[in-house]
C-alpha cells in the first residue's frame, strides 16, 4: 500500500516553536495582549513550517485574547487598578 503523503523533508534552519510559544503565554498574560498575539502566530507559523504541533502557538493566542477582553471590561467598569 502507497503512503499517500510522500516523505517531506523538514526546513532548515532553527526551529523556535517552543520559543514562540512559550513567550506568547507569558507576555501574553502578564504584560500585553498583542504581543501575544503575535508570538502565538509565530509559533503556530514555526509549527507548519517544522511539521512540530502548533499547541502552545493556540493557548499563546487563547490566553493573549482573554487578558485583552478582561482588560477592556475592566477599564470598561473603572475598575482597572491604578487607573483613577
């Protein structure tokens, strides 16, 4: 029986899936949202690139939105702390 998808190589050069990943989470959650953002979308573009899986590029980008939306709800309702 044929495989149906023919061996691919993988890319050269350095894969930084984790690095993205990872630094889409913190930052994302901890200082700002869109940086997050964007780090998820460079991991998830790693990912498809390296044949790894694009996990954590997808929390990065889940948990970046969420710290947006409660940021504006909060800003929203005046209850952002050290905004007077």
């Amino acid at each position: 029986m044929a495989d149906r998808y023919p061996y691919r190589p993988a890319a050269s050069g350095r894969d930084r899936t984790t690095l993205w990943g990872v630094l889409g989470i913190v930052i994302g959650l901890i200082c700002c949202g869109v940086l997050g953002v964007i780090f998820g979308y460079l991991s998830i573009r790693d990912a498809r690139r390296y044949g790894s899986s694009p996990v954590l590029g997808w929390i990065a980008i889940a948990l970046s939105i969420l710290n947006i939306l409660g940021s504006a709800i909060l800003r929203g309702t005046g209850n952002y702390p050290g905004w007077d």
